[in-house]
C-alpha cells in the first residue's frame, strides 16, 4: 500500500539535488546586467519625478507620509507608534463605553393603573447618564417623545412609545436601529420588534431578531426609484411596495425569536392597500389558524388588519394565493401590549430625502397616523455628498427645501410627535497619497442639516462629531475590530452597535435632563385606546380553532379576534 | 518587510550590493546578510491594510529561539561525541542529547503556543466557564503574533531534531546558524528551509551567471504580478468588501468573494514564494518549491501535496513518521493522517474557524484515504459509499444546524451524503482520466468553500456567509462591485478615458483570467517570458520591473501584507 501524504516531498527533494547537481556557473556579464537594470528602475523612478504626466507613479512626495522602514523610523523614532497605539485605546474605550451589555434583555416593567392626578413623579434613577461628550441640540424638540417615554417608565397599562427611524444605507441590516432599540427596549421594556417589509429588497434589508422568508412571487418598488411615480405614489410606511403576481403564490415568513428582545408578540398587524381588483391574502399563525384578508375595494384605499394572539414567540405566515387578484402591501408590525419601546428600522438602502418626496402626500401622511408616532427620525445623507458637484455646489438651500418638506409630509401625519435629525455620518476617501480623509463635503452637510433642524423644529445629533469629526472614517477603518468596511463610507457590525450606543446614550442622558426639570408638573396620559388603532371588528372574527381563542388578551379583550379598520 | 513595497526596493539594492561585494570573504558576507535580514524583520513597511508589522524588539525572540537551537544542536552532539568516546553504537537508531532535545523543542514550541494560541485558549476555557455559569477562569490574554515565528519555529525544531536523528550534523558556527535561521527571503513567510538543504549552499563558490540572473529576475517579475495583481488587487476591490459585511451581500456575491479569496491566497502565498525563491537565487541560494498548481488537485491528499509543500513535508517528516505513519494498521493510518492534518489546518491560525478548517481537512484527507479503493470491487465500493453517504449525512445535517443554524438541515445533509456517495463509488482520475476534470472541479470546490472558516474574521461571519450559500437568496451581483474607482478615475482622467468601462468589470476579468492561467500548461507562457527577459536589454528590464512597481501604487493604496504573515 503507497502513502498518500508520504508523497508530499518529492519535490523537496528534487530541488534538494537539483542544487546540489547545479550550482551556479560563473559569469562576468551577470553583475553588469544587474547593474544595467539597477540603472534602469533607477532611471524611471526619476521620470515620475522629471515628467509631469508620471506624477502619480511616484514612490513618494513629499508631505505624503510614507516613512521608508516605518516599523523602526516612523513608529519608533517619529513616534507614530506611540500615536497609535493611544487612537487604538481610545477607540477601544469607545467601543467599552458604548456597549450594550450581552447578558442585557428588555426591562419587565409591571403596569400600573392611572393614576387619578397625574403628575410628572420626583425622578430617582438606578443610576444617573453621563452626560455625553456630544449631546442632542435643540433637545425641547424630544419632549413630546420624552414625556411618552415617561409613560412607559411609569407603566402606565398601553403606553408604548414608538419610533420610526428612516434612513439611507447607513440603516441597512438594521445594526444602528437594532441597536438602539436594545438599549432602550433593556432601559424601559419591549413592546415588540415593530415594522418589517413584505419583501426584502435588498441585501442589507435586515431586521435583527426577526428570522424573515419570502417565498418569492412578490414584485416590489421601492421609493428611491419614484417606480410608481405615473401611478398612486404609494410606497409605504417603509419606502417599499410590494405587489403579488396573481398567477404565482406569493408569501412571506416572519419568526419571532423564542426569547429575548422582540420574542413577545401579542399583535400582529399587516398594512396594505385596497384595490378595485385586490386579491385576497391569507395569514397563518404558528402554521395553523388562518386569517383570510380582502384586499378588494372599489377604491384606491390604504388598510391594515390586526391579529390579536397569545402573547409569547409566534409564526406568522402571509400568503397570497395564485388565481385571485394581485394584493399589494406594505409591511407588517410586530407588537405587545407594552408599556415598552418599539423602533421601527426603515433602511432605504441608496436613498436620500430627495427620494423619500416622492411619496404620495395623503399616503405618507395616513401612514405615519396609522402608525402611531411619537418620534419621527432621520438620517440620510451618505448619498448626497456626490452632489457637492451638481446642485449643492453654490448653495444649500434646494437641499434645506427638499429635507423642510420631507419632515412636513411626514409630521403631518403626527403633528405632536417629535422630530429628530441624526447627520450623516464621516465618510472618507483616500488620497493619491495612500491618506485616508473625511470627504470635504462631509461638514457642509452636518451644518445644512443642522440648519434643516433648527428651520423645522427638530431635535438634532451630530452622530459625524459623536463618532469623532474629522478623520473618522480612517480611524475607524483601523481600528481592530474594524469599525468601518473598506469602502470608507458603510459601518461595520462594531460600528453600528458604537453608534447606536452613542444615540442612545444622548437620547437616554437628555430623557434624565427632562425628567428632572419636569418633577412635579402634569403628565399627559395616553388615551384609553389609542385613537390610531383600528377598532376591533368584532364581526370579522377569523377561522381560528378554539385553543388559541381562550386566551385573554393583556388588555382584558379576547386574544384572537382579527381587527380591521372600517 | 514586505517585497511588492519601496522599501524593498531599497533594502534589497543596497544588500545585493553590498553581497556580491563581499564575495570572496564569508565571514563579512555572512555578517552583512544576517544583520540584513534583522533588519529586515524589524524595518518592516506599514501596511495600508490590516494589522501593524510587531514592534522591532521581537526580533529577540528570533535571537533567542537561534541561541537555544544553536546550543541544543552543540549539546547533542557532544552527547553523542560522548556516546562515541565510550565506545557506544552511533547507528540511526541510536539517540543521544534527549536533554537538550526536550529543551529546544519545549522552547521553540513553547514561544510558539504562548504567542499564537495562548489567547485563544483561555478565551475558549473562559467560554466553557461561562457556559457552566461561572466568571472567567483565566486572566483574558491576547498577545501579539510575532511576524514568522510560525515559520522559524518549524525550521528551528526541524534543525535539532534532524541533529538528534543524527540525519545532520550539528552547526558549530553560530554565525552560518544565525545565517540560516533568519536568512530574509525565508523568515517571514517561508518556504520553510530544512538546514540539510541550506547550510551545505553556504560552503559553495558564490557565483551569479546570467541565465541565473534573468531566471531569478523572471520568477520574481512572476510574483510580484501574482500578488499584486491577482492577490492584492483582487482582495483590495473585491473579496474585503465582502468578508467586511458578509450579511450585506448576497448569495452570489459572497459564493464570487470565495472564488476570489481562493485565487487571492494562492496568488498571495505563491507569489511571495516565488519572489522568496528568486530573491534567494540571485544570493546563490536555492529554496525548495512550495507550490504546485495546487487547483489542479485531483483529491485532498494531492492538494496538500501541491498547497505549501514544506509546511506539508515538514509535518510528515516530523509528525506523521513519528506518529507510525502508515506502518500500524489502518485505524492507526486513520488516526495519524487525521492528526497530522489536523496541525496541518490548525497551524494557519488560532480561533474556532480555523479548528473548523482543519477539522474539515482532516476529515476529508480521511475520507479520501478510506475510499480509495485499493483493491475493493464494485459491491466494496457500493458499501463503503453507503458508510460514507451515511456519515456524512449525519455530519452534515448536524452542522447545518449546530453551525450554520439552518431551520431545516436536512436537505444539507441530504446534498452532502449524495456528494460523498458519488465520490465514494466514483472510480479515481489515475483509473479513468476522462474523470480528472470532474475530481478538480470536486477538489477545488470543496477548497473554496472550506476557506469560509479560513477567511471569515468570526465563527458569526462564517455561519454567515454559509447560510447565504444554503439559502440562496437570488439577488445577483450590485453595479459597480467588480470594478475599481481609483482605476476607472485615472483611466476617465487620461487619454484612455474610452478603455474606462474596462475598469468597471476588471475583477472579474481578473478572476477569469487567473483562474484560466491556473489550468493552462505554464510551459509556453514560462518559456516566451524567459526569452522576452534574457533577450530584453539590461535597463530596459530595469524598466519593467520599475513599472511593475509602478502598478503597486496605482493599483493599490500602497503595500499590503502578505496573507501568511499572520500565521
């Protein structure tokens, strides 16, 4: 029997002898021709430096920072070492400072009943928020949200306090949404995941805790690509319409984790539209009740169904069956009964505010209503730096025009929620020179976004100072474990969860602030129901089987009824 | 240091220089090379990407595994002058110097594992601590990993055992030790050099020919392209973005990040081996090969015969033999083969993923040995690809679920047991040669996907990108993920703005083309090349290889380490 793996060093061997049978030979020409070549790299090194056109083809510059043998000149002997090693600790603080602990899980909070004269009580922390090297400015623009998220803090039976957090592709795999989410799901308690597409539409379309399938068949649009601009102008609550082919199933899975944030499901809502020649969608819980859903209508309308179940993990299996007429939909929202938080991550990957004015006015606004806001967010940006060349190259203004109206067709929805712009983050490009730099347009847009803020009655965070101004973009590329991907403008895993933690600190240190000063003053309370809210339609009860109709919802009313709006 | 870098440049004309001058006086030779090849260690060039170069002073490990190789080869063999002057049997088989033995190699090995898998190891206790609900059971440890101690490690053990067999004499100059172990070409990245096959070139007249030069200069020129080109350039534009954010890319953007991470590291790790060797060559010094078309392997063994051949020789010279090799029976053959890939696997990096990987090549070197078919019929063979289909459904469904998470592991396992039946009752590419493409193209595949463990930077990124290869997700590839901005810049800026489509889809075209040169025959490229060098006048060569370095810059931000410095 031959060894496979013994064969493995013939050609050791082989080359073994082979310099042993042949040594090298004598030759006179051979150090003339190396001095010949050596001449010849010589030569075309100083061309680069001789003919302008070769310019970049030279090994250095002066002022370009390369240090020839950088490990003992530059690191030791210039120092840089030393540099480094203390931007690296610094990052690393950072990193420890903003960390959301693994053994966190969402705060049970135990509700308690109304009370008669509410008042705001003397606020007594577990413990007291530093207040953070970059706070919120124009904070008193929060305190709407602020004072719901007193509510939860209170327990107050149905306060949920809710955030839709719209934003370019800094948003995607849900990393700074679900991150904050965390943080102040673990702070104030967990009223469910929240918003989820029909589709995903994008691989960066992610919704952390959420295991999603679709089984294909669905046909989307997305706002960015104004792909319904000839017709209603309808994209969603998310930014993404989807449509089924009527001769094909189409469906979508979503799973909610068996614990953890986001595991307690007691509402599951699906938003879609009503349609002359709507089909009809099917939704399964835990692959057994069925909820049959008629999106037929005589006109163009916007609806949404909610299923009450029993609170705990769930199933959830929507399904548009072949044959019936195409249904379009937008999202479904995943809830409990609270008192908690829920932020909504609505990533719109390569959008900006100039694609989100698209939306139909009348759409957006019932959107954002049906919804429930009480904070409105967003963080656009990376993708209108390229228009420092075109449109933005001699003034802001079309830009504070597009961002003004964004924030009013949203707001119109919700007037009394709050508002808060988040800025772009740094985004860098390398030089010529081999540097890595914040791209030179990075600043005039955190100011005209800062500007866009103060003009609308928004809260503002500068997230490019918090995460460190000028230069971050190359820090944090450098940094181990990367904070920033390769491509100089997309964070990485770390850098998501160091910016959510850096949001949700500034939103948790200005929540104490308010709490504070707002001792002893009344307290709005929630409305009994929540005037958004469908009423439950008693009549519409669905094929549910009898197990899961015994169980009582939190809110005192049966589990499983199925509402829909009128 | 790093060879496709200026400081290279530099370094390497003022040692060749300074080298050929000194010709004639080996002692002052070997001085200048070996305080050149410290320098070498510690002057290395800061890499635009990735990790820093260890501080300078840990060229005193360097120093002090050579003075404790040095010492235990001298005690050796003056246990077996001893043994000698007592008249006692000096045959192969007779062992002296045990002491010493047991000195270098705890040392060596010891230096070795604190540096390398020390962290590893008490994160992983500390892991299972945790599960047990406990706090930490050791201090967190995370030391850095001194540029090719893995290297001078294996070369420093290979030395002292080889004096200890008595296979080579002990070096009693400690300046031709001192030369051997840190000689630069070889220090920081192999090949790994055994000293039978070094030191006796340092006791030959140095002498540099021409077609030695120009063949030197070729195999160099043939490096630097590979892993500039095909190594860093593809892993610059393309592969990093990817293994950045595995989750953010789809499914066929992450099976073509694999595609070119495989090409990436064999460009990398074989295009600095030929840059080692040719920069050898031109100092009179021959280097064994370390690579052999290795996707041009037939079956997993062939691989590793083909995929860094003196780290594969060195293991079973020094481990495999050792153990029994094939000589004690099939289990034990099983066992040894299992093992000594093992090391093979898990000599590339300390982490989960790689114990993963070389549990995976292990696996699979085992598997390929029980089906070979050494004399077993057809119903034989049926039998033993049930065996193994079985197996391997077991294998693969469970780590579709414990791994990769999968819902539903079933279909994997299903898919793997089929794979493993077929190639199980498949008979082998030396039987049927009409096979041979097809047990490649199984080799290689099994290659590409098994480096998701060696390139993901965490078992969650890994878990990742395998579960978007089983659940493909259909979204195809983004405009603009196969191009280079900085190329398509230059090429818009200049006279060749028309040829700047090019650069939108040049990864790709590079892929391709790498991929095909791979299969090609060599020969016909090889020899055209040689000719267009050895014909070519001696500045206009000089010009070339100026260019070639030209391409570094414009190419790429600046120098980019090598994959294997990090192992």
């Amino acid at each position: 029997m031959t060894d496979s793996f013994a064969q493995t060093s013939a050609p050791v061997t082989e080359l073994a002898a082979a310099s042993q049978s042949a040594p090298p030979q004598a030759g006179s020409g051979a150090l003339r021709r190396a001095f010949g070549i050596a001449c010849g790299v010589l030569l075309s090194i100083g061309a680069t430096y001789v003919v302008p056109g070769l310019g970049a083809l030279r090994p250095w510059a002066p002022g370009s920072g390369y240090v020839p043998f950088w490990n003992v000149i530059g690191r030791e002997l210039l120092g840089e070492g030393e540099a480094l090693a203390a931007e690296a600790q610094k990052l690393k603080e950072l990193q420890q400072k903003t960390e959301l602990p693994a053994a966190a899980s969402a705060k049970v909070r135990e509700r308690s009943a109304r009370p008669a004269r509410p008042m705001f009580p003397a606020y007594t922390p577990e413990a007291r928020i530093e207040r953070p090297e970059q706070t919120i400015e124009f904070s008193e623009a929060l305190e709407g949200y602020f004072t719901k998220l007193t509510q939860v803090d209170l327990g107050i039976d149905g306060a949920i306090a809710r955030t839709g957090h719209w934003g370019d592709s800094v948003l995607g795999m849900d990393g700074i949404t679900s991150g904050i989410r965390r943080r102040l799901q673990a702070r104030f308690g967990d009223a469910g995941h929240g918003f989820h597409l029909i589709d995903r539409y994008h691989p960066s379309y992610r919704q952390q805790g959420i295991e999603f399938s679709a089984g294909g068949g669905w046909e989307g649009c997305l706002v960015i690509y104004e792909c319904r601009a000839k017709q209603d102008r309808r994209y969603g609550y998310g930014g993404y319409v989807v449509s089924s082919d009527p001769w094909s199933v189409a469906s979508a899975v979503y799973t909610t984790p068996k614990s953890g944030f986001g595991s307690t499901v007691s509402t599951f809502e699906v938003w879609f539209q009503r349609q002359p020649r709507g089909g009809k969608l099917e939704l399964s819980i835990d692959r057994q009740e069925k909820v049959v859903i008629e999106t037929r209508s005589e006109v163009i309308e916007d609806g949404s169904r909610m299923v009450y179940v029993q609170p705990g993990p769930h199933t959830f299996t929507l399904t548009a069956p072949a044959g019936g007429g195409p249904v379009r939909a937008y999202g479904v929202v995943l809830e409990n009964d609270g008192p908690g938080v829920v932020w909504d991550g609505m990533a719109l990957i390569g959008g900006s505010t100039r694609g989100l004015r698209t939306q139909d006015d009348e759409h957006i606004e019932d959107q954002v209503r049906r919804r429930g806001l009480d904070l409105i967010a967003f963080q656009f940006g990376g993708n209108d730096l390229a228009r420092k060349y075109v449109d933005l190259k001699h003034s802001m203004q079309p830009y504070y025009d597009e961002y003004g109206e964004v924030i009013r067709k949203f707001r119109a929805g919700r007037p009394e929620a709050s508002c808060l712009i988040l800025s772009v983050i740094d985004h860098g490009e390398r030089k010529t020179d081999d540097r890595i730099v914040t791209k030179s347009f990075v600043k005039p847009l955190v100011a005209a976004q800062r500007e866009v803020a103060r003009q609308n009655g928004c809260a503002f965070f500068d997230t490019f100072q918090a995460m460190g101004g000028e230069g971050t973009a190359a820090r944090w590329y450098r940094s181990n474990p990367r904070m920033m991907a390769p491509d100089l403008g997309h964070p990485t895993g770390t850098g998501h969860e160091v910016l959510a933690g850096l949001i949700a600190h500034a939103l948790l240190y200005d929540y104490d602030q308010f709490r504070s000063r707002m001792a002893g003053k009344p307290l709005p309370l929630p409305a009994e129901k929540a005037p958004e809210k469908p009423p439950i339609d008693l009549d519409a009860l669905p094929d549910v089987p009898p197990a899961a109709v015994t169980a009582q919802g939190a809110a005192g009313e049966p589990a499983t009824r199925a509402g829909s709006e009128p | 240091m790093l060879f496709a870098s200026f400081d290279f440049l530099l370094f390497f004309a003022v040692v060749f220089a300074g080298y050929w001058a000194l010709r004639g006086q080996f002692v002052l030779r070997a001085l200048w090379v070996t305080a050149a090849s410290y320098f070498f260690y510690m002057g290395g060039s800061k890499p635009v990407d990735g990790p820093l170069p260890t501080p300078w002073y840990f060229a005193g490990l360097l120093l002090f595994t050579t003075l404790t190789s040095y010492l235990a080869g001298l005690g050796i063999a003056a246990a077996r002058e001893r043994a000698r002057s007592r008249g006692e049997p000096l045959g192969p088989e007779q062992r002296y110097g045990q002491g010493w033995l047991f000195l270098a190699v705890c040392v060596s090995l010891g230096l070795l594992g604190y540096f390398k898998y020390v962290g590893f190891l008490s994160a992983a206790v500390n892991q299972g601590a945790a599960l047990a609900g406990s706090g930490p059971w050791l201090p967190a440890s995370a030391p850095l990993l001194p540029v090719g101690i893995s290297f001078y490690t294996f070369q420093a053990v290979g030395y002292v055992i080889d004096v200890y067999r008595g296979r080579s004499p002990a070096e009693r100059n400690p300046l031709r030790f001192c030369l051997f172990l840190s000689f630069f070409p070889h220090l920081v990245a192999g090949p790994i050099v055994r000293a039978s096959d070094f030191l006796p070139q340092l006791d030959r007249p140095l002498r540099l020919d021409r077609d030695e030069l120009d063949q030197s200069l070729f195999r160099i020129a043939r490096g630097l392209v590979k892993k500039v080109v095909f190594g860093d350039f593809i892993a610059a534009s393309f592969v990093d973005r990817v293994f950045a954010s595995p989750a953010e890319y789809g499914s066929l953007e992450n099976l073509l990040a694999l595609y070119g991470f495989t090409l990436q590291i064999y460009c990398d790790f074989s295009g600095y081996s030929d840059i080692a060797i040719g920069v050898a060559r031109l100092l009179g010094i021959r280097f064994p090969e370390n690579f052999d078309r290795p996707y041009q392997a037939v079956d997993v063994a062939d691989f590793w015969r083909r995929w860094h051949m003196t780290l594969s020789s060195w293991l079973r010279d020094y481990v495999y033999y050792p153990l029994g090799g094939s000589r004690l029976g099939p289990g034990r053959t099983y066992l040894n083969l299992w093992l000594t890939l093992f090391l093979v696997g898990i000599w590339h990096g300390a982490g989960w993923t790689f114990v993963i990987y070389a549990v995976l090549q292990a696996s699979a070197m085992v598997f390929n040995r029980y089906t070979r078919h050494d004399g077993v019929g057809f119903f034989g063979r049926i039998g033993r690809g049930l065996v193994s289909a079985g197996l391997v459904f077991g294998l693969s469904a469970a780590f579709g679920k414990l791994l990769v998470d999968l819902s539903s592991p079933w279909t994997l396992g299903g898919v793997g047991a089929a794979i493993a039946f077929v190639l199980a009752i498949l008979p082998r590419s030396d039987a049927v040669g009409w096979l041979r493409p097809l047990h490649i193209l199984i080799t290689l595949h099994f290659s590409v996907l098994s480096r998701v463990f060696f390139r993901a930077d965490t078992l969650d990124a890994a878990r990742e990108i395998l579960k978007k290869l089983v659940t493909w997700d259909g979204f195809g590839v983004r405009t603009g993920l196969f191009g280079n901005e900085a190329l398509s810049e230059l090429l818009r800026g200049s006279r060749l703005s028309w040829a700047s489509p090019v650069a939108d889809w040049c990864v790709l075209g590079l892929l391709v083309l790498g991929f095909a040169l791979h299969y090609l025959p060599a020969a016909p490229f090889e020899r055209a090349a040689q000719r267009l060098t050895r014909e070519s006048p001696a500045v206009l060569v000089g010009v070339g290889f100026a260019l070639l370095f030209g391409a570094l810059g414009l190419l790429l931000a600046g120098p980019r380490a090598n994959i294997y410095f990090a192992f």
